[in-house]
C-alpha cells in the first residue's frame, strides 16, 4: 500500500508558497547542551533523539550577518520604499558576484525580514503573499518563466495556455494578492546572446511593469552576460542598482577582523560536549587559506565537521577533523598554490 506523506509533513521547495511561509516562519533553536552527568543518565532512546536534534541542529547552523547581507537588507528595504507609490519605471537590485559568496542568502534573508517585520506591524493582511522567490530555470523561455511564478503560487495552469495567458494570469492574481517583493534567483541561466533569452529578460522587465513590486536578481557574475548591453541592457542598468558580492579579503588588519569576527560567530553557535572555544578562532586563517574567503565553503566546512564530531563521538572540531572534509572544487583549486596534495580516503580516515 502506497503511503502518502500529510501536508504538513511534505518538505516543500522554496520555490512555493508553502516552502517561502515555512522558511519565514522558521526559526533556528540552539538546542541546550546537557552536563556529563545528565548525559550519561539518558536511555538510549532518548540520547540518539538528543544527538539527532543537534545534528539537525548543525545540518543548518546560523545565519551570519555578513556585509553583504546588511547592504542587501538596507538597500532593498529602501527600495521597497521608493516604489511604494511609484506606478512604473520601479527601481531593483541586481546582486552579482562569484558562486558562494552569499547572493542567494543575502535576498532570501531579505525576503524573510521585509515579510516578518511586515505581519508583526500589521502592514501585511493574513491571506497576502507579498514576497514571492523563484529561479530562473536554464534556457528560460517567457513563458518558462511565466510558469515558475505561478508554480510558486500553487496556480493550476492547462497545458494549452499560451504565454500571455499564463502572464496575465500570474500578473493579475499577484496584484490581487498584495505582492510587494519579487525574488528572481539564477539569473545567470538568461542567456542574452540567445533570441530566446533576450525575450525572457524583456519578460523580466514586463513582469516587474505589471505587478507593484520591487523586483531583486540574483546571479554568478551577470555583468559578463551581456545583461547590460545594448537597448535591451540600457534599460535595465537604468532601473537596477548593482551590488557586487565576492569572497572574504585577508591581507589588511581590517579584513582580518572582518573574517576572525564571522568564524567566531559561527564557533558561537556549536552545541559540541568537547569542543574548545577559540579553537576556530586560532584557525581562522587556516579557515580562509581553505576555503579561499568564501562564506559558503566555511558554512559546509564547520557544519560538516560538527557533524562528524557527533557521529565519530569525539564531540569536538579540530585542524585534523577539518582536514577530513571534501569541500567542493572551487574552495579545493584554491589550496592547489598551498600545495595541498589530495588524500585518499583512507588516509583521510587515518589522519
């Protein structure tokens, strides 16, 4: 017999409703660290759904409040402001940088805020969804897109709809719904050089005329896309302030702080029986040699150690425990220069 799993027991996408209400309903519980004695008296059970919650604790770990993420906060809320009233020619934002360097977090996070800070003021009515996050899916057509949106909103759709059927459609009941907050994520999948990509980016721009939101994209490096060229790229760069992200720098004092402040943090938040603190302080410039200064790789990086330390019982992160994390090949090319040779696993295992 086949079982399905209740609503609410689905782990729906971001790319819905149901995933964005849930992601800013979410909040993140240290879980509290029991003392030696309190611990040992634990039956089995109870220990292994104990270990559980703080593994699935430190599968998420915290959010960093990072530079970017406070520029992006500040200016999209100053840009939601602006277009309040504006009937067209809205101003966005456009955030742009290397892959790993907090784009997605950055407006997530900034989605999340405006909605939160929105409901508890009152400003937001219950049944509204005024944030909506989408990803541009690779070779997007107009009316690709178009879909996307409405699969966000849960909206059925017959498959015979044309492209400005379902356009309108999305448009009309986003208007209806109080959208105030656009999302657009993976914009670098736009190939502009391509007809077909150029329409998708000219239903960008349609789609952010018809519904009264500020729109927000993000994507790996886009100026190199060729989004700003041309009549098509003139209009965009007219309407859109750019926000470059890219890796943490480490070669001034200032940045070294910068850097020691986010590892810190990140130690802060470890609910570890044997962990040491300092330990990921006095790392912190091994950290950034590893993971070349992006926040994305050192978020892996410790929450993956932190999780071996539950599962191996050892209940600490050390330099030889971090050595033992594969990161992905981007943080990996950066230690080539360092001469870091690659291991097998079972070295790994052994160190």
């Amino acid at each position: 017999m086949t079982h399905f799993l209740e609503p609410e027991e689905v782990d729906y996408p971001l790319t819905t409703k149901e995933g964005w209400a849930a992601f800013v309903a979410e909040t993140v519980a240290p879980p509290v660290v029991l003392p030696p004695a309190a611990l040992q008296r634990l039956p089995e059970p109870e220990r292994a759904e104990y270990d559980r919650a703080r593994e699935d604790y430190h599968a998420q770990l915290v959010i960093v409040s990072t530079p970017t993420i406070r520029h992006v906060a500040a200016t999209g809320r100053k840009r939601i402001l602006l277009n309040r009233h504006q009937h067209s020619a809205r101003r966005g934002l456009i955030i742009s940088g290397p892959a790993g360097t907090g784009k997605t977090t950055a407006i997530t996070q900034l989605g999340k805020n405006y909605e939160q800070l929105g409901r508890r003021r009152g400003d937001i009515p219950s049944k509204a969804l005024p944030v909506v996050y989408v990803t541009v899916p690779p070779a997007a057509t107009p009316k690709m897109l178009a879909i996307e949106f409405a699969r966000f909103i849960g909206l059925p759709l017959p498959s015979r709809y044309s492209q400005v059927e379902v356009t309108n459609k999305v448009c009309d009941l986003l208007c209806t719904l109080g959208c105030r907050l656009v999302l657009i994520d993976e914009l670098h999948n736009l190939d502009i050089g391509t007809r077909v990509g150029a329409e998708a980016s000219d239903q960008i721009k349609y789609l952010s005329e018809r519904i009264p939101a500020t729109f927000v994209l993000a994507g790996v490096d886009v100026e190199g896309t060729g989004l700003f060229a041309g009549r098509r790229g003139g209009q965009i760069a007219s309407r859109y302030s750019l926000i470059p992200t890219s890796p943490f720098r480490h070669k001034t004092e200032e940045q070294h702080s910068s850097w020691r402040s986010l590892v810190a943090t990140l130690e802060e938040a470890l609910r570890l029986h044997a962990h040491r603190p300092g330990t990921l302080l006095k790392l912190s410039t091994y950290l950034h040699h590893r993971t070349g200064g992006m926040i994305g790789s050192l978020s892996h990086l410790v929450r993956e150690a932190a999780l071996d330390a539950i599962l191996d019982g050892s209940e600490r992160i050390t330099k030889a425990s971090l050595e033992r994390v594969d990161l992905d090949e981007s943080a990996e090319q950066q230690n080539l220069p360092r001469a870091r040779r690659r291991r097998t696993p079972t070295e790994k295992r052994t160190a």
